[in-house]
C-alpha cells in the first residue's frame, strides 16, 4: 500500500475555534487524505478565539498529528486597558464599531500596525519556529502550508522552509498589505516597509501560493508574487447533513457574519423600505435577520428606513444556527466591503449560499469575481450599493415566487466548488511543489 506523503499545517485558527476562518484548514486537513497527503498540524495551545464552537471537531479527522504550543496574546490587557470585561468578545474595532469610538480603540489601531507585526500573534513566531525545527529534525514532513491572516503563520512557514529546505504552499485566506484594512492602521513609513519586507520574503520563498479569488490572485501578482493560483473557499456537503429548509411562512432577508461599516447600503434599506409601503402582503410577510457583529452605521440604516419592527438581531449565534438561518430565508445578502479590493472579496459563506439554493443579493462592484460567480451559477445577482431600482426590481420578483410558493430555477455547475473539489487541486499543487 502507497504511504501519503506529509504536509505540516500551520494555522492559527483550529477548533474549538468558530466563525469562518477555521474552516479553511480545518477542510483542508479533513480531506488531503483522500487525494494523498497525510496532515500534521501545527497550532495554538491556548489560543483566545472569539468566537468557540464544538462543532467544528466532528471535521478533525481521526489519527492526525496535531501539534500544539502556548501561544502569548495580548487581548486580555487590551480587554482591561479599555475596560472591557475579560469574557467580552473581541470584535475588529477597524470593520465594527460603536457609536463613538473610544481613544483606547483607535489607540490599539495605531499600536496594532506600527508595533505587532506582521499581527498581533507576532509573540508566536520564534517559540513555534524553535519547537516546530526540533520536531522536523526528528520527524519526515515532505511539505509546508501555511494559511494566513494571520500572517504570523507565514512568517513561521517562510523561516522553516529556509531553515530545513522543505518546499511551502502559501496560502491565503486574505492579502497582506493588499487588504481592505491595511490602511486603517495608520502606519508608520518604517512599520509599512517592515511589512511589506517581510511580506515580499514570503514570495521570495514559497514555492508556490494559493488565494481566494481570481482578482487577488492578478493582485498578488502585480506586487512581484509568482505561481500563484485560486483555492476558493468551497461548501462542504457534510454541513448540510441532518439540515433541511423549513416551511417558509415570512419572506426572510438574511445575512450571517460581519456587516461593518464599509458594508452599510442606505439604499437597500431604502429600496425594502418602499416595497413595504407599496405592497401590504411584503410588510406583512417581511423580516430582516441580521446575526453576527452589526457596525452602528447599519442598525442606523435599518431604523432610519423604518424598518425596526421586521428586524431581528440575533447577535453571534451557531454555526449550524446560521446555515439553518441560511436554509430557511428567502433572499441571502452578500455586502462586499467598499474597497479598492472589493472585486476580488469572495465571502466564504457565498459558497455555503449556492449551495443553500436560496437566492443572492450581492452588493459590490461591476465585474467583482461574486458577480462572475453567481452568474455563471445563476444563483444570484450583483448590485452597486447605488442601484436602488434594481435592488427593488430584483427583491420584488423574488417575492412573487414566495407568494406564489414556486421554488426558483435550478442553479448550474455549483460542484465545482466543493471543497473536495478545491482540496483536490491544492494536493495537485502539493505535488508540484515537491517537483520545482
């Protein structure tokens, strides 16, 4: 019998971990085996998750190598500084905020970019590279992957590749100094070079990366990255085991995850706001649930529409609870952030909402890899935050399937975008690299 090969995994986000970025490597380790490769994972022993779910460890699969060391953050002093409750969950004051920032928030921006780099992890660097070099010279690992944000991981990765001449796939869930957020941190000319110093490091030695999207794969690229290629992020059917859409007595408008600032649409609230004057079965029949951290600014939009009494914030709830919430609405909202690289943002729950069949609304720019997607898919649509007549069009059909109680046309070509799918071409580019 042909013996997997071994690839160390290097991750930060592992369960009891919740909320998106877990599923990235979790999905990865659940399935390599299949196409070859056998998972060892490397992460953090006592890390400060704000988001927990158990469930998540039914995808760990059996007999794998996890490997794990303590890990110093510095979220509990930043909890006490600000006066925050120790249990309190930790949100990105960058994306959500509170109707007056405090000093203390926009202090721990500044700090965040200027002096923990490349994040807040940065203490985890050399205790994981020193422990992680002792177990490779007495363990046989034919590959690295590191997954970041955070990029501590990639540091990590890059200086063990150098170290002990094991080829790496660098992988990334979200750019380095390409994100969204790089330029809130308000960074120093020295801290910017640091970062992008260290960061070009990573091109120089990653035998090959991996991004979420075709236009960040253009992104990376242009900044001097080479054999780069796309993972998306993928549904995993599993999920969906032991799911099924309820009897849908309201026409729920939904969206599970962060919807910060930058996602904030007057006009779609407007364009909901005027159906539900124009039509009296749309007000009887609507509801908004919004779960997850909720910015000021889109609760401010929802109350100056009026539309407080058909919304419900559910605050930060389950996965399962979110993909139920998923199954059981009507039309799914995929706000893209307002950003110089929002036409590469693909959300990972977009995945999890073709495969819910439930229709899309996506909001972001012409031409984004979303809009491509679901059109190739035709599991939904795209709009410019500014359509308002045809976000009110597009909503408006939608309902006279739901009163009409039709299910919608069938979407096309969703498997494609499985995960299995998308890990059996990361082992395909494992297998490269072993042979560059």
């Amino acid at each position: 019998m042909k013996q997997n090969k071994k690839v160390l995994i290097i991750t930060y986000y592992w369960p009891p971990s919740g909320a998106i970025g877990v599923h990235r490597c979790l999905k990865f380790a659940k399935y390599l085996k299949k196409y070859g490769w056998e998972p060892v994972i490397y992460t953090a022993k006592n890390a400060q998750y704000p988001y927990l779910d158990d469930s998540n460890f039914k995808h760990i699969p059996e007999g794998i190598t996890i490997l794990k060391k303590k890990i110093l953050e510095p979220f509990n002093l930043f909890k006490f500084i600000s006066g925050r409750k120790k249990e309190a969950v930790l949100t990105n004051p960058v994306q959500v905020r509170d109707k007056k920032q405090k000093f203390i928030d926009k202090l721990s921006i500044w700090i965040r970019g200027n002096f923990f780099i490349p994040d807040a992890r940065f203490l985890w660097i050399k205790p994981s590279v020193r422990f992680l070099s002792k177990y490779l010279s007495e363990n046989n690992v034919d590959a690295i992957l590191s997954d970041g944000p955070p990029h501590t991981n990639t540091v990590i990765a890059c200086q063990l590749s150098k170290k002990h001449n094991i080829p790496w796939l660098a992988d990334f869930q979200d750019p380095w100094t390409q994100v969204d957020y790089y330029k809130e941190f308000m960074l120093t000319k020295f801290a910017d070079r640091r970062h992008r110093r260290m960061e070009q490091e990573a091109f120089k030695t990653a035998k090959k990366m991996t991004i979420a999207s075709p236009t960040w794969k253009k992104d990376l690229e242009s900044i001097g990255a080479k054999n780069v290629d796309v993972i998306f992020w993928g549904y995993d059917e599993d999920d969906f085991e032991n799911l099924h859409s309820e009897k849908k007595d309201n026409f729920i408008i939904s969206h599970a995850g962060l919807f910060g600032h930058d996602r904030n649409s007057t006009e779609l609230f407007k364009a909901v706001k005027d159906l539900k004057c124009e039509n009296k079965l749309f007000a009887e029949k609507l509801k908004i649930k919004l779960a997850g951290p909720i910015d000021y600014s889109v609760k401010q939009s929802v109350t100056n529409a009026g539309l407080d009494e058909n919304t419900e914030y559910l605050g930060s709830i389950p996965r399962n609870d979110a993909l139920q919430l998923t199954l059981d609405s009507s039309l799914l909202l995929i706000p893209l952030n307002k950003a110089d690289n929002a036409p590469g943002r693909i959300p990972g729950k977009l995945f999890e909402q073709m495969r819910s069949k439930v229709r899309i609304l996506c909001l972001g720019p012409k031409g984004s890899d979303v809009e491509n997607i679901l059109k190739e898919t035709k599991t939904g649509q795209s709009f410019e935050y500014s359509d308002y007549e045809g976000m009110k069009k597009y909503i408006l059909n939608l309902f006279q399937y739901f009163i009409e109680n039709k299910p919608y046309p069938e979407s096309e070509s969703i498997e494609v975008y499985s995960v299995k799918n998308q890990v059996k071409k990361l082992a395909g580019y494992l297998e490269e690299i072993l042979n560059l």
